[in-house]
C-alpha cells in the first residue's frame, strides 16, 4: 500500500495515526464487539466518545464555560442560513465583510434574511487582499459581523481579528480552525465544516455563546435552531456520529503533536517555506497575495505560461503529488497544507516544483 501527498483543499487529508487507529477500532470498539457505525447515539458508549471529543476540542481552543459547542450537520453552507435565523434576533441589518468566494456565498444567503451592509471588501484588489480595520464601516445596529477569517478559494487570510465593539463578531473559520490558538472570547459564532481541518465530511462545529441563543426568528424549523442541539447535547435527533468519533481522533492527535501553539509553530513553517519558494522562483510560479494576508493553509499560485498547467499537474501526479489543480473560478493551482500535511509533504512538493522548472522552465 502506498498513500499519496494530498493536497486537496476539503474533504482532506487527515492524519495518517488516525486513520490507522480508527482501522483498529472499525469492527470492535474497545470491547463493544461493535463498531462506532453501529452504535446508539443514545449509547452509553457513543455517549463517552462524544463528551471526551467535546473536551478535548474545549481544550485545545480553550474555549470559555459560557460558549456552547455544537455538533451539527448541513456544512458551513447551512450555517450561511442558520446564523441570521439565530443570531439577527429581531434587529434586520447584519454586517459583512467579503474577501471572496466564501464570503459572497455567506452574502447572498443572509440576503434572504435581512438588509446586509457589506462593511468591507477586497474585491477592489481582485480579492488579494483583507480589508485592514481602520478601512472597515461598521454600522453599530447590525446584529453581527460576519467575515471569513481564511478564504479557502483564494488562498487570503486575516492578520487580525476584526474590532467591533459590543456587536457580536460571526466567523466562518472552515479551512483555518485549529490550525492556531485563538481567542474564542473575542467571538459570538465561530463554525467550520470539518473536512478541511477536523475530520471527515458530514460534521458541522458551532460554538456559539451562551446569551445569543434562544431568540431565533418564530418560523425557523425546530433543527435550524442553535437552542435545540444546545439543550440536547447535539444529540436531539441523529448526529453524525462517525465523523463526530473521527473529529475525537484527531483532537486527541492535536493533543498529542503538542497543542495549537505547537500547529502553529509547524503551520507557519510549512507556509512560509512554500511561499519562499514560490517568491524565489524569478517569476516561474506566482501567488498574487498580498504578503500580510498570505493564507497558512491554502496556498494557490499560478505558472508563468497556463499553457504548461497540463504537464505540471501530470508529473506531480507521477510523483505521487495529488490534487494540486486550483479551484475552477481561479484556475492555476493550490496546495492544500492543513494540520494533517506533514512538513515532509511540503518539502516534495518544492522538490517536484524546482524539478519542474529544471525540465520545462
Ligand atoms: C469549504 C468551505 C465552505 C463550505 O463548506 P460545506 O461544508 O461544503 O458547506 C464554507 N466556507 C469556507 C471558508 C470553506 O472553506
């Protein structure tokens, strides 16, 4: 068997211990005589599994006793819906701040749902760019600011976490939670999908605090409701429960590589070697980021000719260097690098990428 260096930007590569660890455990989990597929969430056992992968996310992030972590499904393109339905309680204007794909798709939902005021933008700069914070126009009567820490598509990610005041500040950190410390008391909302950076597709973080739940607009479906899944311990109706014991795995992985100082020491390192590279190539590869707002986790760049983007991606194929072409709206390509690439994965790529220059520059 031979694994391949994937760079793919979500579902993703998850850690290599991990999976060996759940290919243990698949038939029999720990003595159940079961596998955690076929287990009741009502369970004592599933039960133990979830409130161990909820402390030990509470842990990593250190997340305060007044937020609630929830256990969800839909995506973050659900929450692009359920965070006005939850969180607008009853105000019509929310504010939001758009640096590219996600944010537009964030936009155009909460459209459906009140007045939005697009309180900063890099569209000006081709979305290479993150608004800085004295550019930003906050309207203080919005019910939140919902921004996009790490854009996924165009490879752009905050330096800062945006100030504003007592109004709740809403994130979609999909492609960049966990891959450093945060300061969740900073936030009101923060959601991820897990396939980028927690585990498998098909699982949904909130954490969401306390005092912003149980005003959600009267017509909003019971399983939209943030209140629901927080006075049920996520488990009102089916979670899903093996990408919830996939996402305890890699917590307590997370644990094990030292915690999120420790990711972000290595995250950094990893980025800045691949940038370095790029930036050095005189020109052969390019990333159009501005250097502050550079992304740590997707990194997307181009070839000086697109004409040479075919071979490009059949050789690192041949090298065993998958997933590499950029997304469809951008083109080029994009490497992927969350927590589960190891540095060594970075520095095979940097080789194919000089090897390649050597042949066809
Ligand atoms: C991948 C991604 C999404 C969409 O996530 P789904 O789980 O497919 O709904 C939204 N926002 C960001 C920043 C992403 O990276």
């Amino acid at each position: 068997m031979s694994r391949v260096i994937n760079f793919s930007a979500g579902p993703a590569v998850l850690p290599e211990a991990v999976l060996t660890r759940a290919r243990e455990e698949l038939l029999d989990w720990q003595g159940s005589g079961m596998s955690v597929m076929e287990m009741s969430h009502r369970g004592k056992e599933f039960i133990a599994i979830a409130q161990k992968a909820e402390a030990d996310l509470r842990e990593l992030l250190a997340i305060p006793a007044s937020y609630k972590v929830l256990f969800l499904q839909g995506g973050a393109t659900a929450q692009f819906a359920m965070v006005p339905m939850n969180v607008l309680r009853g105000k019509t204007t929310a504010d939001y701040i758009n640096t590219g794909e996600w944010s537009k798709k964030a936009i155009k939902e909460a459209k459906k749902f009140c007045a939005v005021n697009v309180a900063g933008s890099s569209e000006s700069t081709q979305f290479t760019t993150a608004p800085k914070q004295n550019e930003l126009k906050l309207n203080p009567q919005s019910a939140y600011v919902h921004y996009t820490p790490n854009e996924t598509i165009g490879g752009v990610e905050f330096s800062y976490v945006p100030e504003t005041g007592d109004v709740p500040l809403v994130a979609d950190m999909s492609s960049t939670i966990l891959s450093r410390p945060i300061d969740v008391a900073r936030f009101g909302v923060i959601y991820a999908g897990a396939q980028k950076n927690i585990g498998p597709a098909g699982l949904t973080i909130v954490i969401v605090r306390e005092d912003l739940m149980g005003q959600v607009s009267a017509s909003a479906p019971t399983v939209f409701d943030y209140k629901t899944y927080a006075d049920n311990e996520s488990m009102y109706n089916t979670p899903p429960t093996y990408a919830w014991y996939m996402a305890g795995l890699v917590f307590e992985w997370l644990k094990q590589q030292g915690g999120l100082r420790r990711m972000a020491e290595i995250n950094q390192r990893k980025a800045a070697k691949l940038y370095e590279y790029i930036d050095g190539s005189g020109g052969f590869y390019r990333n159009p980021v501005e250097p502050v707002s550079r992304s740590w986790m997707n990194v997307p760049f181009t070839l000086k000719n697109a004409e040479l983007d075919e071979a490009f991606l059949k050789g690192a194929k041949k090298a065993a260097l998958v997933q590499l072409k950029g997304h469809r709206s951008v083109g080029g390509m994009r490497a992927s690098i969350y927590n589960a690439m190891p540095e060594a994965g970075i520095d095979a790529l940097i080789n194919y990428m000089r090897e390649f220059v050597r042949t066809q520059g």
